[in-house]
C-alpha cells in the first residue's frame, strides 16, 4: 500500500500517455628472484599542508631568539664611561650600534663563523654593553685608561639580518597570500581571475567520444552529420555558398544524451571542444559573466575550428521579459554579451556553437531567432529499439549471465532516459556482486529496476497483523482492475514487502510503448487507481491512508482530461490551461501561473472532477464486488508467499499465461 501511482516517477512531467513501469499503487603475482625491497618514496607519502610551514617560520623564529639574539642588556653611556674611569673594562669592542666593553684585556680569537656574535675568552669575564654616543672624549679617556679598542665587522650577520628579518616573513605572506587567493579562486571570488572563462577545454585528437557510443537518439545523430562534416570539409559548403547553422541547440530531458551528443560531435570532427555550463558564467561581481563570454569567444577564435559547448543555457539565457525587478542585472549583461558575440563572428571561421536545455520554454526569443540558435535538435527518451542498443552499450564491459535478456529489461523499462538506464545496469552489478556471483543473472535487472523506481527493499520493516492484511487486498484490489481493464499494461509483479515509502506495491510492463492515449484509456487508469481504496473498503468498511496518493494522480488525470485535453462535456474541445504571470514565486524563483478562465469555470472543474472520480469509482467498486472470491484469494495468496510473478497471477485469477 503505498503513496505512488502507477506512473513511473520519471514521467511526472510527461503526457499520461506515456507508459512505463508501474508502479502504481500500493500503499598479484610476484615481482621476480630475490626479496622485494619496499618502495621508497622521500616525499611521495608526506602530504603538503601549510602547518609545515607554520612549524618552520616558529623554529627560524626560535633559532633567532635563541642564537641570534641572545645579548646582555644595555646600560646608560655614562655608566658605560664610568666603568672604563674605574679600571673595570679593559677592552672595548665596537661596531655601528653597539659598544661593548669586557673585563679583561686580552683579546680572544673571534671565531670564523657568523653565526656566533659574542667573542670569548678562556678566562671569566664580565660584559657590558651600551648604545654609542658621539662624544669626542670617549677616545681619549679609553687612551688615557690603556683600555684597548677595536671595531669589528658585522656583515655576516647583517645579511642574517636581512634574511630572518624581512625575506621570511615577506616570503611567508606572499605564500599565505597565494594560498588564500588560491582557494578564493576556486570558489569563484579570485577578484584577479573573474573575467577568465572557466571553461574545460579539450585539445584537438584527445575526445574518443564517437557516434557508435552514442544510441536511442538516431535522428538526433542524423541531425548533427552536417556540422561534423563542415567541420571535416568545409570548403564545399563555402563552394556552394550554404552557410552552417552557426549554433545547435540540444532540447531534452535530463539524462537523454545531449552533453555526450555533443562530445561526440567534437570527436567526430577531431576539433577543439570547449565546455562550460551556464551558470560558470555568472559571479557574485557585476560585469564578471560579460567578461568570461568574451574571453571565451576570444580563445575560440585563436583554435579557428572548434565546438564550444554550453551546457545548462537556461541558467544565463531566460528571457528578460519576465524580469520585473527592471535594471540592468548580471545574468542579462552576460546574455546581452552572448548575444553580441554569437551576431559577431561568422560560422565560416570553423566555430560551432552546441548548446543543451531541458527547460526550452523560458530561453529568450532573441537566442532563438535565425542567426544564432539556427537549429533545435530534439533529443527525447529512448524507444524501445533506442533502449536496448543503450543497454547493450553500457553492458559491454559486464559480465553477463547467458540467461540475460536485454530486450525484456528493454520493454519493462520503458519511459527511462539513457542515464537511468546506465545506472540500472550499474545497480543490477552491484547486487551480483553483493550476491556472490560472477555474472550478472536477470533477477540482478529485475531487482535493480524495482530498486531504482519503487526504493529499497525493507524487510525489515515489522507491520502489524492488520496493517499487513490491509495491504495485501490494496495491491489485490490494484492487480484485479488492471486484469479486467481493457487495453491496460499486464501485471508483472506484485509485492506486498515494503520499499522506499511503499507498504507494497504492483508493477505493469508495457507491451509496446505508446504515445497517445484516449479518454477510456485514461478512464481506464483511473479505475486502477481507485482499485486499492475500493478493496480496502470492501474488506475494512472503512478508508485508510494508503490510498493517498493514487487519490492525488487520479485526481491529476482527471483534470488535465478536462483542462488540457478537451473532454469534459461543457468544454468538449476547449483548452482551459494555465499560462506564467511573469511574476517570480518566492521560494522557487519561476514564474507563477495564473489561469484564464472564469471563477464559475474553475467551480465547474472542480464540480467535474469530483462527478468523473465517483462515477470511475462506483463502475470499480461494482467490478470488483463480481469478483469478490478472486479478491479474497489473490489476498490470501499475497499474505503467504509476499510476491506473486506474471505467472502466477495469471495462473491464479485462471488467465491464459
């Protein structure tokens, strides 16, 4: 008994016609001859960090203290003076800022090394030292005293100086300040770097992206030969005076294929390939987006024949006639910028402009028009030819069991993106190996396809008595209606383990996949909706919440038959739909929508709404009361064995298998 309808999650956005899985209802060897010695590596395990260098400016730091700057204190000149007049220092050492004076007269040897400052002596002596004045007796009363005197040279240990002084700690913040700069920069706020691109620029020859790995998309393919083969030749295009469109735009839902269309185009042509989403373009600074597409533009230019990629261009490219805060924002200088750069270079130069959306209904009109996005290349979910040549590209380099069917993982798969279909089969390796198997088996791509749609499985979950009863006749109520409804999906799979948010769930497969659908067959889904609610009343007397959401999609379907498809007998061919105010929401940034009918029109939607479900409910209430025995059995059959197959469904309610 679970919260989701029988349609797949991933065509939320889609046309009810569209089917899909549903999951509807329910609540190394040796090294040679000797011992091997270990690696060593000075400096391939230590890991830079700036603490290093933290621990050595302390260090230098505390060597100077320590060494350098170990001195007796000073005392006052005339006290200095005093000293020579009492015969107490014997011999005066002097240099350019300091005196010192030492209580014996025999001068040691001064040692060689620059490092030590203070000379000695083998015997004890006292030290003196003091700040030098300009006093022209001081001479003649250390000549008067027989104090001897001499000066002494300290360059040493005035580039010692120098270097402790002011080259470390300059060299110390120019390193903090790069680091800092550094990381800024990759945040996006290097105030230095913001008018540079940041687009990933791929060299000419380095893409092995082909055609071949790309499939489920062959008109799409087809669509995109031309700019390859400009770009290989484009002499006789020129010749016969075609002009290439000068760019491509690629429209679709996410995961179909559209970035890797596009590298394949790059390797195809064996081009330069410049790739950067549109939201690099745009920073916190005013003129930073402008910037980067000129720098972008520029660098294009000096490749001459390259592919410049744009992904996500609703980011910088939404129209500007929806802005109603007015003024001259930062995305629409960088789209007024695009939109220069695009009218300013010729498509002759060997520049093509590939660019990718999923939302084409806000891009700015001016983008679109002849001249910059000349062609939109629709690239759509994959058919279920499309699905398996997908499935078969991205199983190339997994083992499969020989069991393996790909064109059945095809047909259950149906309304799937290529991306969804890359991860199932993903999945379906993971659970062989979680399994113990060296092969991928089949039940791997059945559970994996569950997993990925419905949740994880929770068999752990404890239901109570009841809840677990409840829930069985919920996915009978669903299977029955499904099995007596005409033109529905045939049950595959029904469960009453819990996954994801799920009590329980029951999984249709397509038989083919469809693309238009009419009023009984949304009818039709309808009734399968309500299936579950409808049994639970039956066996309880009462509703439970498990319904909730196959409430929520029969009452969607409802309404779009009404407002968007034209099948309600008041407004039989009229479309009562929506359309955007211009008016940003709050919390999501999009336009909100605003309808454009009547307020009586909206009360007899509504009155509509409530009169189609009710009538769709009694019809399956009044189905399901006829079958009441196969009810109960199905039920009984679930609360024993948990999961019942296509097989034995059908062998159960007597259907041919």
């Amino acid at each position: 008994m679970d919260d989701n309808n029988s349609e797949d999650p991933r065509n939320e956005n889609r046309q009810p016609n569209n089917s899909g899985p549903q999951f509807p209802f329910g609540g190394g060897g040796g090294n040679g001859g000797g011992p091997k010695l270990p690696d060593f590596k000075p400096f391939g395990s230590w890991k830079f960090s700036i603490i290093y260098i933290l621990i050595l400016i302390i260090g230098l730091s505390l060597f100077n203290y320590v060494f350098l700057s170990k001195v007796n204190p000073t005392i006052d000149f005339s006290e200095f003076k005093a000293l020579i007049s009492s015969g107490d220092i014997k011999r005066v050492e002097m240099t350019d800022s300091y005196f010192t004076g030492y209580t014996t007269a025999d001068k040691p040897q001064v040692s060689q090394n620059p490092i030590i400052k203070s000379p000695y002596s083998q015997a004890p002596e006292s030290v003196y030292r003091t700040v030098p004045i300009n006093d022209d007796s001081f001479i003649k009363l250390m000549d008067d005293k027989n104090v001897s005197y001499y000066a002494v040279s300290r360059e040493g240990s005035t580039v010692l100086n120098i270097i402790f002084s002011w080259v470390l700690p300059i060299a110390f913040f120019i390193f903090i300040w790069r680091f800092v700069m550094k990381r800024l920069g990759n945040m996006g706020g290097n105030v230095l770097s913001v008018g540079q691109n940041r687009a990933v620029i791929v060299a000419e020859g380095d893409i092995k992206t082909r055609f071949t790995d790309v499939a489920g998309v062959d008109e799409a393919k087809d669509e995109l030969v031309e700019v390859v083969d400009f770009l290989k030749s484009p002499q006789k295009y020129i010749d016969i005076g075609g002009k290439i469109p000068r760019g491509v735009l690629l429209v679709g839902p996410p995961g179909t294929g559209k970035t890797l269309l596009a590298r394949a185009v790059a390797g195809e042509a064996g081009v330069s390939f410049f790739r950067i989403s549109g939201a690099e373009f745009v920073e916190m600074f005013v003129g930073v987006g402008a910037a980067r597409v000129r720098d972008l533009f520029k660098q294009a230019r000096e490749k001459k024949r390259c592919i410049i990629f744009i992904d996500e261009l609703d980011a910088i490219g939404k129209s500007r006639i929806n802005n109603i805060a007015g003024g001259n924002d930062e995305r629409e200088q960088t789209l007024n910028q695009l939109l220069v750069e695009m009218d300013g270079f010729d498509a002759a130069t060997g520049i093509i402009i590939l660019a990718a959306t999923n939302r084409p209904d806000v891009l700015d009109p001016a983008l679109l028009r002849p001249g910059r996005f000349d062609r939109q290349v629709l690239v759509d979910r994959p058919d279920l030819k499309g699905r398996e040549e997908i499935l078969k590209i991205h199983s190339k380099p997994v083992k499969l069991a020989p069991e393996v069917d790909l064109a059945i993982v095809a047909r259950i798969t149906s309304g799937f993106s290529g991306a969804d279909l890359a991860n199932i089969v993903n999945e379906a390796a993971l659970l062989a190996v979680r399994g113990g198997r060296k092969l991928v088996a089949q039940c791997d791509f059945d559970e994996a396809i569950e997993k990925t749609v419905a949740g994880l499985q929770k068999k752990t979950r404890v239901l109570k008595a009841e809840e677990r009863r409840l829930t069985a006749f919920h996915e009978a109520g669903h299977a029955l209606v499904a099995a007596f409804t005409k033109n529905a999906d045939p049950v595959q799979k029904i469960s009453i383990i819990p996954r994801g948010m799920a009590l329980g769930y029951t999984l249709q497969m397509p038989v083919e996949d469809r693309y238009t659908m009419t009023q009984s067959d949304l009818l039709g889904r309808i009734d399968i909706l309500l299936g579950g609610r409808i049994a639970e009343e039956m066996i309880s007397g009462e509703f439970s919440t498990g319904a909730a959401n196959d409430l929520t999609k029969a009452t969607d379907i409802a309404r779009k038959m009404i407002t968007d498809y034209g099948m309600s007998a008041r407004f039989r061919n009229v479309a009562l739909t929506s359309r955007g105010s211009g008016i940003p929401a709050a919390e999501r940034q999009e336009p909100m929508f605003q309808r454009e009918y009547a307020e009586t029109t909206q009360q007899y939607v509504d009155e509509e709404i409530a009169r189609m479900v009710e009538e769709e409910y009694a019809k399956t209430k009044e189905t399901l009361s006829g079958h009441k025995d196969l009810l109960n059995t199905l039920a009984e059959k679930l609360l024993e064995k948990e999961t019942l197959d296509e097989k034995e469904f059908r062998e159960l309610i007597g259907m041919a298998a």
